[in-house]
C-alpha cells in the first residue's frame, strides 16, 4: 500500500469508521445478551466485560508503539470477552421471562402499590379460571416487597403464586398469575406478612340479569376515573346503566351494599376500552350503596336509590305564563 493511500484515507477515514463499526455491532450483540438476562446476571455480565475493557485497554496503552494489528487486536480482544461472559450468564441462569406479544397478554390487570409498609388496597376481583396480572408500585425506598397468593388466611404451606421477583423501591414490576379457581384468596408481603389481603376469584363476572330496561343513567370511565362519584337510580324498578370505557384497560361497574364488599348486588362485566356497553340493574330498596371498578378499587363513589318509581323526584314544572 501507498504512503500516501495509508495516510490519506485509510488511517484518518478508514481505520477509525472500521473501528466504530466493529464496536457499535458488538454493543449490539452484547445489548441482546443482557436483555435475554435476568436483572442481576445481566448486572453482572457488564461489569466483568467493563472490567475486561479496562484491562485491555491499559495493556494497548502501555506499549510505546500502536498499529492497526493492535487496535483490531484489542477490538477482537474484547469482543470475545464480550460474547464468552454473555454466554456463560446465559447457560447459567437462562433467559429473563419475555414480554407477552401485543394482544396476548391478561385481559384484567390489577394495579396495586406498596407504600409505608401497606398496601393500598386489601381486596380485589378476577374472574375464575382466566389468568390476571398484578401491576405491582413498589414506592418505599430502599426496602423490598412482593406479592404472594396463598389458598387460607393463615398463609401456611407453600404460595400458589411465590411473587417473584422480591423488588426495592422505588421500582414496579408486572406480576402474572395464572388461572385460580372460584373461592377466595389471600395475598400478602413475604417480607412483611403484616401486609395482606383478600382476592375474590368468581365464575364469570355476570352481566346483571333480573333487570335492564327503565330509566337509563350515564357513566363514562376516563384517566382510570369515573366522570361522577354518584349515581342516582329509581328504588324498586330495573334501570340501566349504559357505561363508556375511553381508557384501553378493562373497567365495569359493581355495586355492594357497602365499601366492605360483603354483599354484592350487581357485577358488570368487564369491557375493554373505547367500548359500550348497557348494565341492566335489578330493583334495589331505597338507600345509599357503594360502587367501584373491580379492576381499579380506586374508582369508586356511591349509588342513591331513592323514590318509588322512575328514580330521583323531577323538578318541580314551572307555570307558563299566559298571553294577555
């Protein structure tokens, strides 16, 4: 090769575009290792490959005199490094669950979040025999939670759900659970057993039944909220209560006859957003209930049911006054 070739092209262009190549596709395979890991192997790998560059590099730097054969060399030095760490991690602790594909993954996610040793909510609902997930906020810092499920309140014998992996927050994390049979559950912090509570797991969210027709009351969930904290329905008659879902998450309506969630008077099925749909409400007495979204406990208000018939009493008519 010419001086002047060499000089002019191959180290001030060339060799240095070459090297950036070589190093960019090895970041790249070795970004696909570390995403196949587990959080802590993956941790791991990089600082040993980090530790590999160092050395390799100290070594390129001690000589007194640098080639192109060096540079390929130490490129090569580390790319095997690289490729062997990732390798061995992933011989010995497999790869890191995979994301389910788009439109595959539980048709009902829970949105539950750990704060000052507690949950914030002690109860949910999910179908029976339909896997769910578990969108679990993990906001205390520093100190680790997770969330297992348990078939009695005493929490004996093994979960049947272990809550892997343990995190420490601030940190969230996607728990999915697979189908349980109708009954109830029990959840609870393996950490801080303190921390616990119930999961009602029912056959089939039912639409309602018993009811439908009459007067028609509107609600929309948007923002994981509903658009009114009250709603007013007719004592002792079917209603109807034709519900929007603007948010791309499952929502219904399920009324109790307190925040106890004791005693259930009407559950809705769940409806993806945006969707509609019309919740036929059976004859409820007069007096104040409690509803929510099993989905979101968090939004919830309160159902007047008051006068006979045709709901809340009308508005007074007004005279009209009479031409002269």
């Amino acid at each position: 090769m010419r001086t002047s070739t060499r000089d002019r092209l191959v180290l001030p262009i060339l060799l240095p575009v070459g090297i950036l190549v070589a190093i960019a596709a090895i970041l790249f395979a070795f970004s696909r290792i570390l995403l196949s890991l587990p959080a802590d192997a993956a941790t791991a790998t990089a600082l040993i490959v980090a530790f590999s560059i160092m050395v390799v590099a100290g070594v390129a730097a001690s000589r007194t005199r640098g080639a192109a054969s060096s540079l390929a060399s130490m490129v090569g030095v580390i790319a095997g490094v690289a490729m062997l760490a990732g390798g061995i991690a992933l011989l010995a602790f497999g790869a890191g669950e995979e994301e389910a594909p788009d439109g595959e993954g539980p048709a009902v996610v829970i949105a539950l979040l750990a704060e000052d040793i507690a949950f914030d909510q002690t109860s949910f609902r999910v179908p029976a025999g339909e896997p769910f997930a578990i969108d679990f906020d993990n906001r205390d810092a520093g100190i680790q939670h997770n969330v297992q499920i348990f078939d009695n309140p005493d929490f004996a014998g093994s979960p049947l759900f272990a809550g892997d992996p343990l995190i420490t927050g601030p940190d969230e994390v996607t728990y999915k659970v697979g189908p349980l049979e109708a009954g109830t559950y029990y959840f609870n912090c393996v950490v801080h057993p303190q921390m616990q509570g119930t999961i009602e797991v029912r056959e089939g969210p039912p639409g309602g039944g018993g009811g439908g027709g009459g007067p028609t009351v509107d609600l929309a969930a948007q923002g994981i909220q509903f658009d009114t904290g009250t709603i007013d329905l007719p004592a002792n008659t079917p209603s109807t209560i034709h519900f929007e879902n603007r948010d791309p998450v499952p929502h219904n309506v399920a009324i109790f006859t307190d925040d106890t969630l004791a005693n259930v008077l009407f559950q809705g099925d769940l409806v993806t957003g945006p969707d509609v749909i019309d919740y036929p409400i059976p004859p409820l007495e007069p007096g104040t209930y409690y509803f929510h979204c099993d989905v979101h406990p968090s939004m919830n208000g309160t159902v007047g049911v008051s006068g006979e018939r045709g709901g809340p009493p009308e508005p007074a008519a007004t005279a009209t006054p009479s031409a002269p």
